[in-house]
C-alpha cells in the first residue's frame, strides 16, 4: 500500500494523524469524531472512484 500512496501520500497520512493526536490531547471525543469523518470521506471518495472506474471499463 505505501508503494501506491507515494512520498506525497505518506506525509500526508502522517500530517493527517499528528492532527488527530493533538486534538486528542485536549478533546478526545472531538477527535474520534474527527477521525470517523476522514474515514467516512475516505470511504466515499473510494466508493466514487470505483464507480467512475466502472463506468470507464476499468473495473
């Protein structure tokens, strides 16, 4: 997997979880619903992408 995300990808992830433990430190809950908010995104970006992908022949 981290051979697909690339370098780009990588400090993303990882700017992506340091932002989630710092607002961890102060507000935990706040950080749990932010973390099922990138989730829930990620999830329907993917769903997108692989309908866009269908729709192509791709998949």
């Amino acid at each position: 997997m981290l051979d697909k995300l690339g370098t780009k990808g990588i400090v993303g992830v990882v700017c992506l979880l340091a932002g989630i433990g710092i607002v961890a430190v102060k507000a935990p809950i706040v950080a749990a619903g932010l973390a099922f908010v990138v989730a829930g995104m990620g999830l329907v970006a993917s769903g997108l992408a692989e309908g866009v992908m269908k729709m192509f022949g791709m998949a």
